[in-house]
C-alpha cells in the first residue's frame, strides 16, 4: 500500500444485487431501449388512424359532392321541379282567356282570342306570368264568329322543352266532343298553319291551306289534317308546315259509319302516328301515312306511347324506336335522367316487369301492389312509382324493392314529382275534409321529409315548367 491513502470500508454485494440497484450504462440503455421499441407502434398506429380518418372524410367528401351533382342536374332537367322549399305559395293566376298548353326555357305558351277577332299565341314568365312576346296564329274572318287555333309543338303534346309550335286554325264550328244532339256544327272555308319560334315569338311559316280541313295533329316531320267528305270517307294529308309541301295523303277506301258526326270524329298525334278517331272506329296511320293494320284495336294512345292487345301481350308502339311486347299496361315516364337505357316497364295484377327496350326480354318482375303506371320517374338507376297505397323505389338492373312509404290511409297517390333531392306524390284527402298536400319524401332512403299544405280546394297538381300548376275552383300556379 502506497504511503499516504487513506482506508476505505468497502461493503460488498452479490453482482445480481449491484446490477439491479446501479445499473452501468449497458444495462440502462438496455432497460430504456423496450420503452422506446413500444413507442414506436404507438406512433405509428395514431399516423395509420389518422390516414384512414382523412382518407374516410375525402371519400364521404367526393360522395357527398356527386350526390350534390346528381341532384342538381335532375333538378334541371325538363320535367323537373325547382326546389319546393318550406311552403307552397301562390305566384299567379292564369286568366280564363289564356290557357297553356306546352312550357320551355322559363315561359309558357297558350293561344288568346283577342276583341278583334284575331288569335294569338301568348308567352308569358313561368314565374311571375308576365307577357313576354305575342304573335298572330289566326286572323279574324269578316263575317264568321271569332276562331280560335290549337297550337301544339312537333314533338307532340307534352313534350319537354319545344324550340317551336305549329298553330292550325280554321273557320269551320267544330263540335267535337258535344253531348248535345243538336250540336251545329260548320264546314270550313279555309285553313291555316302557323309555325312560331318559341324563343322571341317570330312567325317562321304561314300558310292558308287550299283544302280546309276539321281537324290537324301536330307530327314531329309533318302536320296531318283531317277532312271528312260528303259521303263519309275519310282523308288524312300530311304537309310539311314550314315549306307547305305535301308530303302523303291517305283516304279510307270504305265509309266508316258515324264519321260525318263531327263531335266524335277527329285526329290526334301518338308515338309519332296520326290517331283518327271515329265514332265506332281508330284508325293508326305511321308517320309514312300507311294504315297500321295491327293497331285496328288500339286501346290507349298517350302522347309518347300506343297499345293494343295481342295474343294476351300488349303491343307497345313508341316513336321512333322498335315495336315492344310486354305484359299489361306500359309506363311512360314523367322524367327520364338516362341512367338506364334501354329499359322499359310495365305492371299488371301487382306485378312489375323490367323490359329491354330494344329486344322485348324481361329483365326482372316484381311483386308490388300496383295499379296501371301512368307514369314513372326514372333518376339514379332507380324507378321510383306510385303504388295502389303510396310510393315506391326499385332498382332497374335488378327490380329489387330499395324502399316503400304509405301516404295517409284511404288516399290515391297522383303522378310522382321531383326537385332533384327529393320524390314528391300528392295525397289528397279522401273525406273532402282537409286540404290536399304535397308529401316530400328523400329520393334516396324514402324517409318523409315534410308535408306542404296547398291552397284551399286543389284538388290536383302538373309540373308547370320548374313550378307547379293546381287546380281548384281556378287556376294558380304555386311556388
């Protein structure tokens, strides 16, 4: 031992117990090195959650946006309605003088008998019913009573949006659809057609006609014009009525019996055919004027659609696309977003059929409690239709029922209507006793949304535009 140090007590331990009470530094960062490995899958599963959070919100995000986008582009699609919001108010009322009879770009058209003797087509605002423009579809006759003209768009009668009508006015006295036996009735001196753009009002084409005629209906190429001669025999001349060529004619080679009696007898435009009614008899002529032999019994005739009954199917005649057999009654559709093309329906004894419009192959069939369709809104891949109690929705790939809901007990559910985010049917109350409403349904889950009271007495409503037009005791239009 070195001179000059000191002694020191020493104690001693066991090397288990010294290395748990001080630990060196190997064994301090062996005992802090779990604590950092736990760590680490603590971060980076926070880092994870929070991906899957982010990435949850941007999908739902881009769910909601096209969802947005699909309501917006229903919502503007004609036959659509703006969006009905809390409550139902009166705009306007249209006069008894003016009736419409097609709505586009934001206006309405129907003709008006002025004091002069003269008729008019009128466009006036959807919205507030100002007149926008006014043109002349009829002169007055020295002599003869005021005459009024029909105007209807080539498309035919409902059809969405017409760039242009064509007006066929005559002096004879029609008494079409009179009770009365007595009814007088006066053969025409002349004829006109009128083409009006329906933009600005501008007369496109007139033309006094060299054979006057009783009745026209209005064709997407051609204007036929129905005349009913001495004998009974009836003609049908279809001429272009921008040019006022002919373009065929067709006269019945046998007299068809009660034809003369002009309150029966008229002509009207189906599927694109020209529809001759006669007191015991229809006749179908195809937009080429050739008699449609097969369409003898006819038994509907709607604007975009003809049937008839064959071999216990029904013959579906549409314009300008092959002729379909389904079974029952055929559903037109109120609105079409083209999600599914190709597909027709149709319903009987509660039964719905999906159809492919071009080869007549069922799809899919459905058991429902419906009623014949009059008509369908087809938004979205869905089919959404009145049922015998309320609403319901189906898928159209497959007919699968997606969801259903019931108006108030008793009540018949009208046309079904939408705004783009929601279906609307309005329930009228069977007792008379309270006042009819517009129920507001979500058109994806069907859930009630609310119900809209309506003025008192409307006791029905038709899309008017992107409003709504009632009827009651008169008139008005509702936004």
């Amino acid at each position: 031992m070195a001179s000059g140090e000191r002694l020191s007590l020493v104690e001693l331990v066991e090397d288990d117990d010294h290395d748990a009470r001080t630990p060196d530094a190997r064994t301090r960062d062996a005992e802090a090195a779990p604590v950092r490995r736990w760590r680490r899958p603590a971060t980076l599963v926070g880092a994870v959650v929070a991906v899957v959070v982010l990435a949850l919100v941007v999908v739902q995000g881009v769910a909601d946006a096209r969802a947005r986008g699909v309501d917006a582009r229903v919502a503007a699609l004609p036959g659509a309605l703006a969006d009905v919001g809390d409550s139902l108010e009166p705009l306007w009322t249209p006069d008894d003088a003016w009736w419409p009879t097609a709505t586009s770009g934001g206006a309405a058209f129907g003709t008006t008998l002025a004091s002069d003797g003269t008729t008019a087509l009128v466009a006036r605002d959807v919205d507030t019913g100002e007149e926008r423009w006014s043109a002349t579809v009829a002169p007055a006759v020295p002599g003869a009573p005021p005459t009024d003209a029909r105007c209807v768009p080539p498309e035919g009668e409902g059809a969405p949006e017409p760039a242009t009508m064509v007006c066929f006015a005559t002096d004879a006295q029609s008494s079409t659809g009179s009770i009365d036996p007595d009814a007088a009735s006066r053969p025409g001196t002349w004829s006109r057609l009128t083409v009006v753009d329906l933009r600005d009002g501008t007369v496109v084409a007139a033309h006094d006609l060299a054979e006057p005629a009783l009745h026209a209906a209005v064709l997407r190429d051609v204007t036929a014009l129905l005349r009913v001669d001495a004998q009974g025999y009836v003609e049908v001349t279809a001429v272009d009525p921008v040019s006022g060529e002919e373009a065929w004619r067709y006269r019945h080679p046998t007299v068809l019996p009660g034809a003369r009696d002009d309150r029966w007898s008229y002509v009207t435009e189906s599927a694109g055919h020209a529809v001759v009614q006669t007191p015991l008899q229809v006749l179908v002529l195809d937009p080429a004027g050739r008699l449609r032999e097969d369409l003898r019994n006819a038994q509907t005739w709607a604007g975009p659609f003809l049937q008839a009954s064959r071999d216990g199917r029904t013959l579906v005649v549409r314009a300008g696309r092959p002729d379909l057999e389904v079974l029952g009654d055929f559903a037109a559709r109120q609105l079409d977003d083209g999600s599914l093309p190709g597909l027709e329906v149709s319903s009987t004894g509660g039964q719905v059929y999906g159809w492919d419009a071009d080869t007549g192959e069922q799809r899919w069939q459905v058991q429902l409690d419906v009623g014949p369709i009059w008509s369908t809104l087809v938004v979205d891949g869905r089919v959404h239709l009145a049922t015998r109690t309320g609403v319901a929705a189906l898928s159209g790939r497959t007919g699968e029922l997606l969801w259903s809901y019931d108006l108030a007990p008793g009540s018949t559910p009208s046309q079904l209507l939408t705004d783009g985010l929601h279906v609307l049917v309005e329930q009228v109350d069977p007792r008379g006793v309270d006042g009819s409403v517009l129920v507001v349904l979500d058109r994806r889950t069907g859930a009630h949304v609310r119900d809209l009271s309506m003025p008192t007495g409307v006791q029905g409503v038709i899309p008017f535009g992107h409003r709504l037009l009632a009827f009651a005791s008169e008139a008005v239009v509702l936004g």
